[in-house]
DNA sequence: GCATATTTGTCCGTATGTATA
DNA sequence: CTATACATACGGACAAATATG
C-alpha cells in the first residue's frame, strides 16, 4: 500500500510489505508516520532534525527526505526557516476530510453490488475487532479496528489508488482524535452501526448500507465539528 | 487552514506561480511536474541525477528530495540502486485510473444541486477554452482544456483533498496519453459530451449530468484499455 | 530595538554497495 | 569475473533566517 517502489508489484496491483523496505527515507517516513497516529509527538509540536537525527541514527539529508513525504501526506507542515511541526488541525479541516470520506467510502458500498468476497470479509473482520476490542475496553484498539473498517469499505472500490488516499486520509482523521483526546466516545457508539452497515452488505443491500453509512458520516462529523469548535473558542 | 507549505493553491485549482515557492525541493519538484505532464521526458526514461543536478543547477539532496515527491505522486518510479524513471502506465493503470476517476467525479456532480456559482463558471470555462482549442486545431490545448474541466467538476465537491487528489489522478493520466502519443482523437470526440454535461449542470439537472458523465468514462475508458492492449501485445 | 545563539536551507565530498557492460 | 558507472547514505560546511536574551 505504501510501497510506491517497484515495478513489479506495480503490476500486480498486489502490495508487497514483507521485503525490507528499499530506501532509508522511506523506513524513516514509515516510523514516524506509525508514531504520528499513534499520537507520539502532539499535534503542532515542532520536530527538531537535529534531534531526530540522532534518535533515528540517519543524517539529516535523509530525515529531510522523509519529512517531505510525511508533509505531502499532510501529516506534518513544514514552515520555511522554521521547520516541521507536527500536523494540528481545525475544524475546517475535520470538515473538508468528511468531504473526502463521504467522496471515497459512499460510492464504494453502494456501488457493491457484486463485491468481492475478500473485500465484504474485510469488512466483517474489522467489525469482528472493534467489538472484540470493546469487550476488552481496549480503547486504542477499538479506534484502530474502526478505522479498519472505514479503509475496508473504500477497499471495495478495489482501486489501488483510491485505498491509497483513503488510508491518507484516516492518517490525517487520527492526528483529529489526538487534538482532541477522547477515543472512547468518539468510536464507541459506532461500532453498532458498523455491524449493521456489514450485515446490510453481506445480504446484498449495497444501497441501503451506503444510506446507513451516510447518516452515520453525518452524525459523526457534527460531533466532532461542534466539539472541535468548542475547543477552539477556549482556545 | 494551517497553509502546509505550497498545497494552498492547489486547492483552488490554481498554480500559484509569483510568490516566491518556498523551498528548493518544492520548486524543482514543480518544474520537473510540469515537463512530465507535458511529456518532456517520456515514460519509461531514466531520469540521470548527476545530469538533472547540473541542468537544473541544484545539489544531488536537493534533486532526490524533489524524486521523493514525485515518486509518491506516481510520476516517477523508483527502482533500488538503479535511478528513477518516468511512470510507464500499464492497461491495469488505466483501469484502476479511471475507477479513480469515476470515484471523484461522479459524486461531486451528482451531488451538485446547489452548486457555487464560481464552481460552475470553472466547468463552462473549460469547455469554451476545449472548443476554441479545437477552432485553432491546438491538440494539446485542447487536452489540457479537457483535463481542466474534469478538475472542475471533481471541484464541486469543495474539497481540498478531493481536488488534490484529483490532480494527481489526472497528471498521472497525462503520462497515459503520452505512451500513446495521440492526443487529437482522444480529446476532441468528448468535447461536445462536456459542453452537454455542463449544460445540464448549470440548468439545475446534476443528476442527469452526472448519468452523461458516467457513459463518457465507460466509453473513453474501453476506448484507451483496447488501445492500450493492442500497444502492448504489439511490444 | 539590537545583538547573539540556534536552527534551517543548501551545497559538497566521500565511502559503500549494487547493477550492468 | 572483473571493472566501471551510478545510486545510497553519511558527515561537514557555510549562509540565511529565525528565535532568544
């Protein structure tokens, strides 16, 4: 999926993950865009190359490298003379990345009329986690499968590209979460509605799922919009 | 918007050429953008750093950072301890491009019902500026008012991901038009299919316009795979 | 407002590893 | 198989801009 390399798997359209990653500013970009949603380094804090550097044990032509892929996801910013700063973003933002979902995931389902089994069964694992991971109260977990499930309902597309941009996205949509640290219950309430967006899919009712999922998009994004402003105004 | 660094403008749609671009890697990534949609470097060919540094009169870190960008763009590819070379698309590309396409462009318009005004007069410039390309027998022109008007359209979904999304998926396809160097019967029989298109969108019928646009992609899709597989089987 | 310290932006040289003639 | 060419990655250098006192 991030292997934007080789030829070969070009044209399998098959994402190959288990060979070493070929360049070290892509190993790097890798580490750090995996801290970044896992909330390592705070939205908006700066990240010295200096330090980083040293942490990572690269030179600092080869973390620039990988600092310009991670500002091309929009994950980190970079201001001129400044440096990077982790990605902070603002209810505009949360707003246009609705847009982006309801772009990607709504077609997708409703056009599902004949999904491919491996995509539909994605779907139900990735539900099957969430409510697993609630069971546990792993709350980070939790998240994380919901996520899963949003990428699995773009990976019905079954378009390499598409899946790529969604997974951007979900990147960018968890830096939104650690503005605002609360996963609980912003994934919680969902997980219900996860379950009936699947069982909607697998019975062959691709255009009721999609109407499922969008009410969903809606409610979500008016949480996290209204809460996201609150914020903004103690701010 | 926290402005990342150059996307701002990309957002509108606009290239924002007069304010300084801040970094050097931005920069020469730009200009290395533009010659490849414009076909200066023809896919397949292997992009030489040492010659590249010395053309454009930056440093050998200062080039790679710009192929980083590239490559995660789709433009360039890069292979290990060989170089990078200019994308080579195959038939699959094209597929999965066009499902890319169908992805962004139909919902936007689809859902265009209250479109904003400025977003419509985007879409009918494009179209006039196709059909007077066309007028002045200016094939390339008249591709590149073809592929502004199919970025208007995704750019009335208002989103600034989607759009820039958008223009990768359609810098990319540039690169396919140029494994095939024939612009003039790809581009002009569509002309008329976008003045129609547009028609119907700004006389408040989006669904319709969109059920236009789905045929127009079916069609220049099967029309590019077939002519894209008789090219292959023939190398 | 000014002088200083820090950090980035960019370049160059070089050692190592890989692919290809 | 050897040799050559090239990409990979590192570290150091200096100028320019920014942050700090």
């Amino acid at each position: 999926m991030t292997a934007t390399d080789t030829r070969a798997d070009r044209s399998t359209g098959r994402t190959r993950l288990l060979p070493p990653m070929p360049t070290q500013a892509e190993r790097v970009a890798e580490l750090l865009r995996e801290s970044l949603i896992d909330g390592v380094y705070p939205p908006g804090r700066r990240l010295s190359e200096e330090r980083l550097c040293e942490e990572l044990g690269v030179s600092r032509n080869t973390l620039r490298e990988a600092f310009r892929l991670l500002v091309r996801e929009r994950l980190l910013v970079h201001q001129m003379h400044r440096g990077v700063f982790v990605g902070l973003p603002t209810s505009d933002d949360v707003r246009d990345l609705f847009k982006a979902r309801r772009t990607l995931e709504l077609p997708a389902l409703r056009d599902a009329t004949a999904p491919a089994e491996e995509a539909v069964r994605l779907v139900g694992a990735a539900v099957d986690e969430g409510e697993a991971a609630r069971e546990r109260e792993d709350w980070w977990r939790m998240g994380t499968a919901n996520m899963r499930f949003h990428q699995a309902v773009a990976g019905l597309s079954e378009s390499a590209r598409v899946n790529e941009f969604m997974s951007q996205v979900l990147a960018e949509t968890r830096l939104v979460f650690h503005v605002m640290d609360a996963p609980r219950e912003f994934h919680a309430p969902y997980l219900d509605w996860n379950r009936r967006i699947h069982t909607l899919l697998a019975s062959g009712d691709p255009r009721g799922a999609a109407e499922e999922l969008a009410t969903y998009l809606d409610t979500s994004e008016d949480q996290l919009v209204t809460a996201f402003t609150a914020m903004e105004e103690r701010a």
